[in-house]
C-alpha cells in the first residue's frame, strides 16, 4: 500500500487541469500543422462527436470506480451486455408489429433502453455486493464479472453480431438534435449529472473519503459498504448507457465489441487526473482527456498511421503522461 | 497430529480436494474423460499457460500485478520466428534463448517504470501491453506465420513425444516441471526469492532489514517478462504456427490461475505447487465442458464463476476487520 501511498502525492489536481488542457491544445495544433486540409474541417469535428461520447461514458464509469481505490473491469463486458440484450429483446422477444405506429415504435426503444440500463445496475450491484460484502479485490472481481458478462453475451449470440435494432434505436447513436450529435448531448448530461453528483451532494464527498482513506472512513462513521456498492451500480448503469450509444451508433450489438475500450477507459481516467488509488478525481479532468485523445488519434488516422500503431501511441502516452506527472512533482 | 492439522489448513490442500472431486465427477458424467488420450491432452495444454503463471505467481508475491506478459510472449514468438525464418536458422537452443531475451528485455522495461517512477503495475503493465502489441503489429506484421512457412526445428522439438502405454506424453510437459522445479527452488531456497515475499508483504519493512527492494522489483518483472518470452515460443512450436494477435485475454486466464492456487492478490503469499494446481483445475474446466456435452458458448461464463467463487473464497481466507 505504500507504493500507493507515494503514488498519490504525484497527482496535484489543479495543475493536472492545466497540464492537460496544455496537452489538448499542443496536440490540436500539431494535428492542424500536419494536416491542415483534412483535421480543421467540420466533417472531422462532428465524427469525433458521435464516436468519443461512448469512450466518454465508460471513461467516467471508470473514474466513479477508481474514487474509492478500485477499478471496473467488467465495464465493457456490461456495455455489450446491454446492447444484446436491447438487440434480443428487439429480435425475439418483442419484434415490430406489421403495423405498429410511431408511438407504439417509441414504446419499443424506451422499454428496451429501461431494460438495458437495468441490465448495467444490476451487473453494477452484482460487483457492489462482491467488493463491498465479499471482500474482493475490486480488480478480481471485476476481472471475473466481466468474464462472467462477456461469456452471458457469447451464450445469447453464439458469436455473430445481433442486428436489426429498432430506427430509434439507432437514432441515440446516429441521430442530431439542432445539429448536435445525441451521444454528445448524452455525454454532456451524463458529464454534467456525475459531476455535481460528486461536488455538491453527500454521497460524491462520501465517496472522495472512503478513497482517501477507507480506515478513517469507518472511524467517521460512514456507511463505507454502502457508498462502495451505490458507486459500482452507478457505473455499471452508465456501462449500459455507452453500450446502448454504441450499438446504436453501429447498428448492432456483439461479445467482442470494444474490447480495446478497456485500456483506453483506464488510460484516459488516469491521464485526466483520477488517482488509481482512490480518492483524486474529476468529470472535468477525465473529459478533457478524452478529447485530447480523439484528436490524437483521429489526427495519426488521417496521417494513415495504422491502428495498431494508434494502440502503441495509446499505451506510449499514458507511460509518458506518468513519467511527467512524477518527474515535475519530484522538482518540488 | 499437528503436521497433518497443518497439511489440512493449507490452501494447496483445498485446491486439491476440489480439483479431485471435479475429476471424478467428470468422469461419472462421461467416462472418456479418463482415456489416456485426454489425460495426456490436458496436461500438454497446462505447459503455455503454466509458465506464464509461473511468471505471474512471482509478480503477484511481490505484491504486484502484471497484464503485459500476453503481449511479451507474443512478440517474444514472432519475432524470434521471423528471424529464424530470414536467416534460414534451423536450431532450437538459440531460438529459445533469444525469446527469453526478448521477454527479459520488455519485462525489464516494466520494472524501470514501476520502481523508478513508482507508477502502480497495473497501469504500466496495461500501457507497455498496449506499447508492445502496437508496435509489433503496427511495424512487424500482422500476418500467421503458418505451418509451411514455421522453422521445421520448431516444430519438431515441440512435436516430441514419450510414449505411455500406446499414448503419446508430449515431452513439453517436463520442460514445464522443470521450470516449476526451478521457480520453487528459487523462491524458497534463495535469499533472493526470499526478499520477494518480504517485499510484497511490506516493502518498507523489507528494505529495513536490508533487502535490496531495487534488485528485487527489477528481478521479479524481468523473470516474468523472460518466462513469458520462453513461454511464447513454446507455444508457437506446438500449435505450429506463430500468430501475432495470439494471447489475447490470457491474461485473465492465468491471473485467475494463479489465484486459484492460493496466491493472494495483495502478495507476500502464494506457491508453486498451488499454481500448478490452479492451472490444472482452469484448463480441466476449460477443456472438459465439451466433454460433458455442455455447449462451448458457456465457457466464458463457468470460467467468470470459477474467478468469482475461487476469489471470494480466498477474500474469505484472508478476511481480517477492515478497521
């Protein structure tokens, strides 16, 4: 725990904000100079729109995990979940009537929509119960249950992808209200929600202490159990919701989609200030971290870099971003 | 009395009875599981995965984790695969060595990261799996290497066999022994394999009493990214071919393995034997599910259950008031 302990005073929240705003606008300049013709159009600015908002989502489900010194593991094995249940409740259980009008269609998605995110709470309250009550370490159990999830998804698709959602369906992934696209417009009420969640209200300070200090915590009479698993739930539902954005973006749902998410949800709480070991942390910070990293990679994309060395700069830049955070703290 | 009230409270003693309650349940539900065939099947699929647990099991007494050993072992096989092949190289011994090489270097590189900087390993070993995989399919290639393009040395050392009674023992399996013999020896018979098991029980005390916690980081990630190297070339020479997008999810695999067998998460505890063990009882539940005509679909599933339940019970071992 010790090494924990050290890492913690390597993280200064104020400057992080800074720091990665610097980053963002280094990497937005470099990305504009290299190929001025192809990332300063608009084209660009609104794919990245519509692709970062599920990153975004599960970023921050991270983060809310993270804040109490553990890790969600299982996030993307919940997020498809989510979509293929949505995608087998679509298909089998509950498919269009020949004739069946706009707001019998609506009736459809929003059942589907309340099943899929009840999905993600209950996958959430299942990791809760194992930290909180069974004791696991979160990196365990979370390992398991998203082992657990993901092979749930292999059993009802037997491996090919689900297709065939609703048009409303797709419309949370593709669709634009006044011009903007609506997984952004989620992403921000999602962004915006979590995070007065976690400064004005109890529970957010609640959860900041038990990750500072999980012993004093106790001592301070706080109901530690209970705010570990509420934060669990609180992340698998919004596990749920990147997957409903995903599948409707992609119209479909499959076991092994977004599987490189897991990384790059890590990476980018870590890289937007949150403290592995709990307690750091902040929505502004994580998003701020995404962006900068979609414009990264949307700019090597264009530069024709494959995606595998987009991987490679990924996991490069978190190594480099911690090498730094600890380097200038230790100038201190 | 006492000896064998302590045999009993051993984990390694558990781990055992379940994995021999298992067995025979198995082979009540269908009797072909105890065929040698099968038996000799299941135990050459123990030799990959059961190295790298080795690997992991050191990393985890340490008290840290590592994620990164997939992507070590693959590079690890393709590019000592490639080289063979450019140099038109037929051998075995050299081969061996530079993957251990290539996979002491990378595992080296963790060790820089995580004490230098004193970054946690999850986040290094996830950063430096993406770095490695990246690179090596981004630069080198992303193209199987197949059977007719695989050095026939290769192939043929790990194609050897001893035959038991008509069926044929892959020779592989000692090789795997051998290095579960080693690791033992070096973790309870060197001062050096001892300092692993101080440091991941209390760092600080550790190197209180004068073990040297540098040397025993930079020991402990570089034998993992080594044995994960070895452990990769051996694979591509007994399934013939060398893929570079190979491994994937191992890591959960072997991380639950070593778990299993009674490692704790948080170090300073866990044994050769017991990982052994693990690995047994991950790849019979593995390959045994088609042989009790459950659907292969399910396996991901069963394996989530048995992280889950095997990890809370060990949290159930290990449990001590929080405050």
């Amino acid at each position: 725990m010790n090494k924990l302990a050290d890492f913690r005073r390597f993280i200064n929240r104020d400057n992080n904000i800074v720091q990665l705003l610097v980053i963002t606008a280094v990497i937005f300049l470099l990305m504009s100079a290299l190929e001025p013709h192809k990332f300063l159009r608009y084209y660009n600015f609104e794919s990245i729109s519509f692709i970062f908002p599920e990153l975004g989502i599960v970023a921050i489900a991270m983060m809310l995990a993270m804040l109490t010194g553990g890790i969600d593991l299982s996030v993307i094995g919940i997020a498809n979940l989510a979509g293929i249940l949505a995608g087998v409740f679509f298909t089998r259980l509950y498919p269009a009537g020949p004739e069946a009008g706009a707001a019998a269609e609506l009736m459809r998605v929003a059942a589907g929509v309340v099943l899929a995110l009840g999905v993600g709470l209950l996958a959430g309250t299942l990791n809760g119960l194992l930290i909180a009550k069974g004791r696991i370490t979160p990196i365990l159990a979370t390992l398991g249950t998203g082992q657990i999830f993901t092979g749930f998804c292999m059993v009802l698709t037997g491996g090919p992808a689900i297709v065939g959602f609703p048009a409303w369906w797709g419309f949370i992934g593709n669709g634009k209200i006044l011009g903007i696209a609506v997984p952004l417009i989620l992403f921000l009420v999602v962004a915006v929600l979590i995070a007065v969640m976690l400064t004005k209200t109890p529970f957010g300070l609640n959860l900041f202490l038990i990750g500072t200090n999980p012993r004093a915590a106790i001592f301070a009479g706080l109901r530690t159990e209970r705010m570990v698993i509420y934060s669990y739930m609180l992340s698998g539902t919004l596990a749920a919701l990147a997957g409903i954005v995903l599948s409707g973006r992609t119209n479909a749902a499959k076991s092994d989609y977004g599987t490189s998410y897991l990384l790059q949800a890590v990476l980018i709480s870590v890289l937007g200030g949150t403290n592995p070991a709990g307690g750091k942390g902040t929505v502004l910070g994580v998003s701020i971290a995404v962006i900068a990293l979609m414009l990264l990679a949307s700019g090597f994309q264009m530069m024709r870099f494959s995606n595998h060395l987009i991987d490679f700069i990924w996991g490069g830049f978190l190594l480099l971003v911690m090498v730094i955070n600890v380097l200038r703290n230790r100038g201190k | 009395m006492t000896a064998l009230a302590k045999l009993l409270r051993r984990s390694e003693t558990a781990v055992l009875a379940i994995l021999i309650v298992v067995m025979i349940v198995i082979g009540v539900i269908n009797p072909a599981f105890w065929q040698a065939d099968n038996l000799f099947n299941l135990l050459r699929a123990n030799v990959v995965i059961g190295i790298m647990a080795l690997s992991v099991l050191t990393v985890m007494i340490s008290g840290g984790i590592d994620v990164s050993f997939p992507a070590f072992a693959v590079a690890a096989m393709y590019l000592t695969v490639i080289a063979m092949n450019a140099w038109g190289y037929q051998g075995v011994v050299l081969p061996f060595i530079g993957a251990t090489l290539i996979g002491l270097v990378c595992g080296l590189a963790n060790a820089v990261f995580i004490h230098t900087f004193r970054m946690i390993p999850l986040i290094v070993t996830l950063g430096s799996a993406s770095v490695v995989r990246g690179l090596l399919l981004g630069l080198v290639g992303t193209s199987i290497i197949n059977i007719d393009r695989m050095p026939p040395s290769l192939i043929a050392f790990g194609s050897s066999t001893v035959d038991v009674g008509g069926s044929k023992l892959s020779l592989m399996i000692f090789i795997y022994l051998g290095i579960a013999v080693l690791m033992w020896l070096f973790l309870t018979r060197t001062m050096a394999g001892r300092g692993v098991f101080a440091y991941g029980d209390d760092a600080e005390s550790a190197k209180r009493v004068g073990f040297n916690t540098r040397r025993t980081v930079y020991l402990v990630y570089g034998l993992a990214g080594a044995l994960a190297g070895f452990a990769g070339l051996l694979h591509a020479s007994m399934i013939w071919l060398a893929n570079p997008r190979d491994f994937v999810g191992y890591e959960l695999d072997v991380i639950a393995a070593v778990v299993l067998g009674g490692a704790s998460i948080f170090g300073g505890r866990g044994s050769v034997f017991g990982t052994i063990l693990g690995v047994f009882m991950l790849t019979l539940i593995k390959n045994s599910l088609i042989i009790m005509r459950v659907d292969n679909t399910w396996q991901g599933v069963v394996v989530g259950c048995v992280i889950v339940i095997a990890t809370a019970l060990t949290a159930w071992r290990d449990r001590k008031a929080l405050v």
